[in-house]
C-alpha cells in the first residue's frame, strides 16, 4: 500500500483516539459540575471508529464510566479487536 495511505491512517487514528480521550475528561468535568452530561452514544463513536486505546487510557486517568459494564469491557474488547486488526494488517502488508 502507499506511504500516504499509512500516513494518513496514522493522523487519522492519532486525531480519534485524542477526541476519545478529551471526551472522557469532558463529560467526567462536566459530571463533577452536574452540568450538562455528553451522551454516553457520543462517547462510544469515536471509541468504534478507531479510538479504543484513547476511550480506555481516558476511563482509567479520569476514573469515568468504570461501573457501567458496557464501557468497563467494551472498551477493552474494542481495544483488543482493534490492536489484533492492525497487527493483522501489518502482518498481511509488510513489505
């Protein structure tokens, strides 16, 4: 595959995983404040798209959403899928 293609993956997943963890410390924020809460929905999308190992490194420094069993696995299982997609790919595309 082009050098671009991988560059622009690498920006992209390092941009997603940034906004997942922003998330987290904004809707933590937000909750310590009672104010106005980010749907639980948003949270997961960018968690989906790529930004797995944001979502978990944000729920653990923050301390949010760890009683909800929906983020205290699904992120993990999220994450692991997504780390055995890219080892898969990096095994499939070397070279």
């Amino acid at each position: 595959m082009p050098r671009l293609f991988w560059q622009v993956l690498s920006y992209y997943l390092i941009a997603v995983n940034v906004l997942a963890f922003v998330l987290m410390g904004l809707d933590k924020r937000r909750a310590k404040k009672n104010a106005w809460r980010i749907p639980e929905r948003t949270l997961f999308l960018p968690v989906i798209f790529g930004g797995a190992l944001g979502g978990v490194a944000g729920m653990r420094l923050f301390r949010h959403k760890t009683r909800h069993w929906y983020f205290q696995y699904g992120f993990p299982l999220l994450l692991l899928l997504q780390l055995a997609g890219a080892g898969w790919c990096l095994w499939r595309f070397r070279g």
